[in-house]
C-alpha cells in the first residue's frame, strides 16, 4: 500500500477551484468557531502561564499570539494559540478523528499565514487540506486507536499540521511524505490527561510540531516516506489489537467526504460531546417541569459504551474536570438551566448544592445504543430519568445532541456563540469586522488583515 504517497498527491494537488462551495462555507463556520473560543481562552490560567514561559523565551515575533498583545515565533506562536483553542473544551470535534481539528489547524495556517503573508484563498485550501488527511487516517484507524488511551487531538492532529503547514509552504510529494514522517515520530498525547490543563497542551503541541515537521522537511530532514503504511509505522504501533484499514485512509481521498457530509460537530456547551446528548435532555426536562432539587430521588443516565470511557470524572473537583464528569454536566444543567463558560468554574463544582445533587446521578451503559458506535456521524445518544420522590418520573431520550451535523447550530447561533466568547477581548467593532473577514475569506489577500485584528 501507498498510503503515505497517495495522501502526498492528493496534498499537492488539491486547489482552491476545485473545492465545493459548501465546502468552503463549512470551512468558514469551523474558522469563525475557533477563533472564539480561542479568544474566551485567551485569558485561561494555562495560557497565561505558557504566556509567561514564551515570552522568557523572546521569540522572533513572527506571528500573532491571539488576544495577547504580542507576536512570536511561529512556532511558539502556534503552539500558545493551539492550547488557548482547546482549553474550554468548547472547540469543534469530528467523530472520525476521535478529536477536535480545527483547534490545531486554524492555529498552524494562520501563524505560518501570518509570517508569510499567504492569501485568504491558500489558508482555507491548507485548512481543508489538512482536514480531510486527518478525517481519512482517523476513519482507518479508530476507535479503536482513542480506546487504547491516545488523545486523537494530538497523535492524528500532528499529521493533519504537518500536511496543513506542508501545502502553505509548497513543499513537494516527496517532502510530504516526509514531514507526515516526522510528524509521526513527534504524534503523542494521553487521554489519562484529561481533566486537566495538559489536554490543551496537546492541540498546542500538535500545532507547533505539526509545523516544525514541514519546516525540517522542506529543509532536507529525511525520514521515512511510508511512515502510515510501514511494519513499524505509525498504523501499526498506534492501533488497537493490530486493527486499521489502509483502505479507508485513502478510499475516496480528494472527494472531501467527511466535510461536505460532515461528521463534524459544532459545540453548544463547553464541555466533552460524549456530555451533550444528556444536558440536552437534561435541560429539556428542567425547562419543561418546575422539580425542585431537593425534590430528586435519583438522576439515573443510560448512555453508549464510549460516552462512558471518556467521562471518567466522576467525583470531579476542578471546572476543568467537570467538563469529563456526566455527573456534573447533567447536576449543573438541572441545576442552572444553561450550561456555558461559566458553568464550568472550580466553584460551581465544588459548591454544596452541585456536590449533593451530583451524588444522585448515576450513569450506566445501556446495551441497546452502543450500536451507534460502529456508524459514521456517530452521535453518542442518552437517556436521562429523573426520579422525584413521590414516585413520578420524567424521561428524556435524545439520540442525535444539538450541534451534530444532524441537528447543526444555525448561523445566528454560531455568531452569538463566538460574540459571547469574545465579549470583553475584542472591541465590537474589531468582532464585527473579524466575522466579516472570516465569512469573506477567500477574497482577502493578505491574511494579516484578519491576524492583525487578533492582537488588539
């Protein structure tokens, strides 16, 4: 199999012509998405202390370090915007991937962008470049690759930065080859980390090694060219039981499948997608029925078999664990009818009220929503009973969460999302004109006209 060649060609080929408009469009949500909740993470401690570390490094200012008043290189650069994308978990993620690209690949087109000045035009074709490479390699290696304990966000978004950095800087099939080969030498990332500011690290790592892969390539770097495909390659030492298909990393590569049908979802609420499905039913009973907390019996959850993998925190103690706690999703949405950025604060977890109610929830596997697992789209469904202690129950099952691609947020709430995320880090004129940018992109011609707004 020429699996690492063939993604090579299709990487040198792909041209902005040639893309669907829905495409593009879908692009463009993904972009507008990123850089908002990039903005509301701006001010997180994590980046504030990388902040610190960065600037005791005193880069080249190369490229923009987002919503921070200061360039860097374009390394660092990357790396600080890729942790900031990814902190509030409130990024988008594909269910092919097993993982939130956009996070990373956003961060690498416009830090590379922003130091060569590319047009608007190249930084969306780099995005979807490395988009659909990411998508592929995902579709052949999971899930069985995010079971064993990877964070995708990090092994399989070190690939799709280097494919995204490698089509900025035009590097040939051949030094393709090789940045996916040193990229997968640098891929790491452990889902054990989740739950705390390391997560973040990861899509920031993934940004800067992603680059710094192409940047050796088109040097004269060597390594190995067959990297996916090889005895010892990334597939292989990276997969479950010995199980992927080379096939799929290449069946139908160029027809943007997993983008103009895509599986990628659009998020609602700050926190993990295996969450989602419950807090929508969740809040669809605590807006419908006046039930007082203390009122509940017991908050029994039936969920999919991967809903109850990656929600391990179930005696969560920080907001950032209660992002990977179903007990706390589903106490807080009943709790406070909404669930946004200021849901997840370390004193919204460990308040009494959270703490008593989250003791009543009990989340279990029900047999019969696994099969979702094995399909594309996969959408993680849930049902919530809620137990009152005079014997009534009310019961919600919802199978497809708001902000999948089966049930996608609209424009207005796409654009009131990103404006709440970037209320008091951009002026409205600077957010109005951003969202402008974003929603025309491909007719700018210097991408620092929209980096440029970034580090007001």
């Amino acid at each position: 199999m020429d699996t690492t060649k063939k993604i090579a060609e299709y990487i040198v080929g792909i041209t902005f012509n040639e893309i669907p408009q829905k495409v593009i469009s879908f692009a463009k949500q993904c972009i507008l998405d990123c850089l908002g909740v990039a903005l509301a993470g701006s001010t997180s401690p994590a980046v504030k202390i990388v902040n610190k570390l960065v600037k005791e490094l005193e880069g080249k200012p190369e490229a923009v370090v987002w919503g921070c008043r200061f360039r860097s290189s374009v390394l660092m650069a990357a790396f600080v915007n890729g942790i900031m994308a990814h902190f509030l978990d409130y990024d988008d993620d594909s269910s092919s991937i097993e993982g939130h690209p956009s996070a990373i690949l956003v961060p690498v087109v416009l830090s590379i962008g922003d130091k060569m000045r590319i047009s608007g035009k190249d930084a969306l074709v780099a995005y979807i470049a490395g988009l659909e490479t990411e998508i592929k390699i995902g579709r052949g290696i999971n899930v069985g690759h995010y079971e064993k304990g990877w964070h995708a966000t990090a092994t399989l978004g070190t690939l799709g930065a280097a494919v995204a950095a490698a089509k900025i800087l035009k590097l040939n099939i051949d030094q393709i080859r090789t940045a996916i080969g040193i990229a997968a030498s640098e891929a790491a990332g452990l889902r054990q980390n989740f739950g705390t500011m390391t997560k973040s690290f990861h899509a920031g790592n993934a940004a800067r090694s992603g680059i710094l892969a192409a940047l050796l390539a088109n040097k004269g770097f060597t390594a190995d060219k067959n990297i996916l495909e090889a005895q010892f390659g990334f597939c292989k030492l990276f997969s479950k039981d010995n199980k992927y298909d080379l096939n799929k990393m290449t069946e139908n590569l160029g027809k943007l499948s997993g983008i103009i049908l895509p599986d990628i979802s659009l998020k609602p609420y700050p926190s993990c997608r295996c969450s989602h499905s419950a807090i929508d039913a969740m809040l669809d009973i605590v807006n419908k029925y006046n039930i007082c907390p203390d009122e509940v019996e017991k908050i029994e959850v039936k969920t999919c078999r991967l809903n109850s993998l990656v929600l391990t925190k179930h005696n969560p103690k920080t907001g950032l664990e209660g992002k990977f706690s179903m007990e706390f999703c589903v106490a807080i949405a009943f709790l406070e009818k909404q669930v946004g950025l200021s849901q997840f604060t370390d004193e919204k977890v460990q308040n009494k009220k959270t703490q008593s109610l989250m003791k009543k929830v009990n989340m279990v596997v029900e047999p019969s929503l696994q099969d979702v697992e094995e399909r594309e789209n996969m959408y993680l469904p849930s049902i919530v009973a809620v137990k009152i202690k005079n014997s009534k129950e009310y019961i919600k099952r919802v199978d497809i969460p708001k902000g999948h691609p089966l049930a996608p947020l609209s424009r207005q709430e796409l654009v009131d999302k990103y404006q709440k995320c970037v209320e008091g880090v951009l002026s409205i004129y600077d957010s109005e004109q951003l969202i402008e940018l974003v929603e025309n992109i491909e007719n700018v011609n210097d991408i620092r006209k929209l980096t440029n707004i970034l580090i007001t």
